[in-house]
C-alpha cells in the first residue's frame, strides 16, 4: 500500500469520527462529511493505477466536504512509482556512459 492510500484512509476515518462528533452542532452537513469521508477512503483503494486521477478526485472532495483529504490528494498527484524512477535513474545512468 502507497504512502498517500494509507494517509487517505488515516484522513478518511479521521473525518468520519469528526463528522459524527459534529452533527449536533452543523446538523445535515455532518452527513455530507461522512459520505465524502467514506468515498475519500474507497477511491484510492479501488483505483491504484491512475494515481493523478485519484489525486484529482481527492482534492475536489476535500474542497467540497472534508478538508482533510486535500493531503493525500496532493501526495497522490506528486507520487512517482519506484519501478519507473529506477527504470529511469538507469537508463540515464547507462547513456552518460
């Protein structure tokens, strides 16, 4: 599991809690909170392989519901996988020579 798949979850149930601490004081937005919580940790598990995508998605729920999901969002869209930065230190590395 991706570094910004974890914190999405952590951030996730973190805004779940928080929405339900709040529904007395802001009422039916707290169920708004909840609902994007819940998808914001369902959307980087299922989808691993577009992580600009899912990054894309992250932010505009924090923007609309849970401001906590901006953080993994932008980790999601700065994420370079290991195999390709290997693949591409190496061939660099091998047309220097």
């Amino acid at each position: 599991m991706e570094s910004y798949q974890s914190i999405a979850i952590v951030l996730g149930i973190i805004g779940i809690f928080l929405g339900l601490l709040s529904s007395i004081a802001i009422g039916s937005y707290a169920v708004v909170v909840i609902l994007v919580s819940i998808v914001g940790i369902v959307v980087p598990l299922v989808n691993t392989k577009h992580h600009n995508k899912v990054g894309g998605v992250l932010i505009v729920l924090g923007i609309l519901g849970n401001l906590l999901l901006i953080i993994p969002g932008i980790m999601a869209c700065r994420f370079k996988p290991e195999s390709q930065s290997e693949i591409k230190s190496h061939s660099t590395e091998e047309g220097g020579k």
